[in-house]
C-alpha cells in the first residue's frame, strides 16, 4: 500500500521550530537532530517536480548540488504541496497551514493578511537577520508575503515587460537573484540568519542558458530539466559560500518544490487545473549539523 503524501508545509514548520529550540513534547521529532545550528536557509526551486531529481531516481538529472544535500541529510520521499500555484503554495509553507486557513488560493488577487504569521516573523524577534530574495513578480511584497524580512528582495522593473504579458512571466534568472542574496549574507556574519532564496528557472518558459539547454535531449523534458540543473548551479553557489565562510556547519539548510509540472501527462502541459503527482509531489530535503542521512 502507498504511503501517504505528507504535506511540505508542515514539515518546515518544524524545521523552523527545531532551529528556535522550541523542543517542547510534540513540536520537534527526534529526526529533526540537533549539531548546534543557529541558521536556517530555505531554498525553494519553484516547478519541481520529484521524479526530475536525481536522487529520487530520475537518471536523466543533472542535479548534483540537491543530491549531495540529500545524500547527508533527509531525503522525504512522499512531500506534497497542498496546491499547485506559487503563492498560495509559499503561503502555506511559511505560516505552516493550509489555504483555508490563510486564504491565498491563487496568484494575484489575494493578499497573505497580517493577521498570518509566518517564519520570518517568529525568527526575526528572536535576533535572526531575515533576508527573502524571490526571482518571480507572483512573490512580490505587494502580495503580503515579504512579512518579518528585513531585506525582501523583488525590485522587479515592470517596464521591461509587456503589457500584456500574464504575472508569471516577470521574472528573472537564479543568477540574479543568487547574486544578490550572497552581497546580503556577506554584509554581516555575527548575528544567526533565516535566508530564503526562491529560483523560478524550471517555470515556462524554458529558456536554460545555452551551455545547460546543450546536455539535454531537444525535447519538452530535456528544456525543462535544463532549467533544473541550471537551478542546481545557482542553489551550489549558495552552499559554496556558506562553506567558505565557515556558516553551512552551523546552518540548517532545506531544499524544496513549490509544486511540479505536469508536462504534458493528462492533458495539462503545466501546472495550476489538476492535483496528480506530477503537480503535488515534490522534493524536500533537510540537510543539519548532526543530522543522520535517511529517506523519511
């Protein structure tokens, strides 16, 4: 028998109350570990879906940076996203609930309410820098999601864009957005830090650089798994500094799907109308100073 999906925005949740230490009974599980962490950095790559990663089996990846994470960390088999549409799905992850409670239930149009409190709100008060850098304008703090960051990076310059162009095509490569979330890590490296980078590369269009499109077959899934191993690179860079600055031994690092894609499978080339596992099912890993590697 099939287990069950188990719903990602739970599990942060606790991954952001195990780095506060608040163990009470029922609130911390044992495979949260311990090592002394005093960061957290929360990287969702957005449109993932599982069985594109490598190290859930998907032997066409190129996403070595995810699968070295998972490889020393816990690799969750059955994460799901409670809906299949990128700010209701952040919404969710970030207040630990679901869109009925917090009432995001689409891009655009709806608003995360200040009576909602999110992740960055708890840590902030408790002397943790809180910096959100988001590469897609369905992000932006117009939407109410930026609440408790410090530094909320969107500054999207909707001149660039057609007029006409629907929300989820402003955007901007993971580069960009890596970029500058690493001048904001390096800016400061006394205070314990929550650093969210959101990269929204394997969305549509498919557009990898060149030198990624170049290892992928020609295909609807070869572009779409470009810009995952393009994600990849970007997520590598985050980790690579963390390393030499001597911060990734002390931070809990969690990597995740926002929702997946359905390319094609049942009629729908995308995401947003249908909750198979090719929409719901995502990649979460939790990688942490004295955290035993395991498939939860």
């Amino acid at each position: 028998m099939r287990r069950a999906l188990l719903p990602a925005a739970l599990v942060l949740a606790l991954v952001a109350a195990a780095v506060v230490g608040l163990r009470r009974a029922g609130v911390a599980p044992a495979w949260l570990g311990g090592g002394g962490a005093r960061n957290l950095l929360v990287v969702t790559l957005d449109t993932l879906r599982a069985d594109h990663v490598g190290s859930y089996g998907y032997a066409g990846a190129r996403t070595p940076r995810l699968d070295g994470l998972a490889a020393r960390g816990l690799r969750f088999a059955r994460a799901a996203t409670v809906v299949p549409l990128t700010l209701p799905a952040h919404s969710s992850l970030f207040t630990g609930t679901f869109p009925a409670r917090h009432a995001v239930r689409d891009n655009g149009g709806y608003y995360l309410g200040q009576e909602q409190e999110t992740i960055a709100e708890v840590l902030k008060p408790r002397g943790f820098r809180t910096g959100g850098f988001i590469s897609a304008f369905v992000l932006d703090s117009r939407w109410g999601i930026d609440q408790g960051f410090e530094r909320y990076f969107d500054d999207f310059d909707l001149s660039r864009f057609e007029k006409q162009a629907g929300m989820d095509a402003i955007q901007r490569p993971g580069n960009e957005t890596v970029d500058e979330a690493l001048r904001w890590l390096a800016a400061e490296r006394e205070r314990p830090f929550f650093l969210w980078v959101h990269l929204y590369d394997p969305h549509t269009p498919y557009a990898a650089p060149r030198e990624y499109a170049a290892q992928f077959p020609r295909t609807l899934a070869g572009a779409y798994d470009a810009e995952i191993a393009f994600a990849d690179a970007q997520l590598g860079r985050v980790l690579d500094a963390l390393e030499r600055d001597g911060r990734l031994g002390r931070t809990v690092v969690a990597v995740l799907g926002d929702h997946g894609e359905m390319l094609g499978e049942h009629g729908e080339l995308t995401h947003g109308f249908f909750v198979y596992d090719a929409a719901v099912r995502i990649p979460l890993v939790v990688a942490a100073p004295g955290l035993a590697p395991r498939v939860v």
